[in-house]
C-alpha cells in the first residue's frame, strides 16, 4: 500500500457542515472509492487556518486518475463546492504533499 496525502481549505464558517455532509457520505460514493482500491482514507482539519489535510492509502495511485470520470465523484464534487476552494470543474483545490518521515510500528 502506497500513502497518499494533499490539503485542501475550507472555507470558514463552514467546519460543522462539512463533518455533517463527511457523515453522511453516500453509499455509492463509499463503494467507489473502495472499488478504486482506496482502504484507508482520513481527512483531519485545521481551525485555525481551514487547511483541511488527506490522507489515504491505495495499493495503485494511478487508479485515483480515474475518478474524476465518475459521476458520483462529479456529483460530490459539486455538492461540496460552495464550503471549499473549488477549481473550474468543481473538483476541490489540491496541494499534494511529500512524505519526509514514516515511523512503521511493528
């Protein structure tokens, strides 16, 4: 499994809604990001800034290139592009990040 992690920004005033729509994720949405090999997938927020940082891990990386052709990934795109940082075609605004340190437990 390879980790992958990135940042997005919420916009302000607009945390409790987020958890809300997170919490009631759509059922199809969950079964597509498991079918694209997605396992773990956590997303953690910055109060005091609104960078909201992900991080997921997929066997394939390259299988994620795919999602932006679903349209249930298009639909969540949309529903959430009023409380975010969004880019033309809805999809949030991304940053990826690069690991520096990984500490295994065994």
């Amino acid at each position: 499994m390879q980790r992958i992690a990135f940042t997005m920004k919420l916009h302000a005033g607009f945390e409790e809604e987020y958890r809300r729509r997170h919490d009631a994720i759509w059922p199809e949405l969950q079964t597509l990001l498991h079918t694209t090999g997605i396992r773990e997938y956590s997303i953690f927020l910055d109060e005091e800034t609104g960078t909201l940082f992900a991080v997921l891990q997929i066997a394939d990386p390259s299988a994620l290139d795919q999602l932006p052709k679903q349209p249930v990934m298009q639909r969540w795109w949309d529903y959430m592009k009023d409380i975010m940082d969004s880019n033309p075609d809805h999809s949030p605004v991304t940053k990826s990040l690069k690991e520096v340190f990984y500490l295994p437990c065994k």
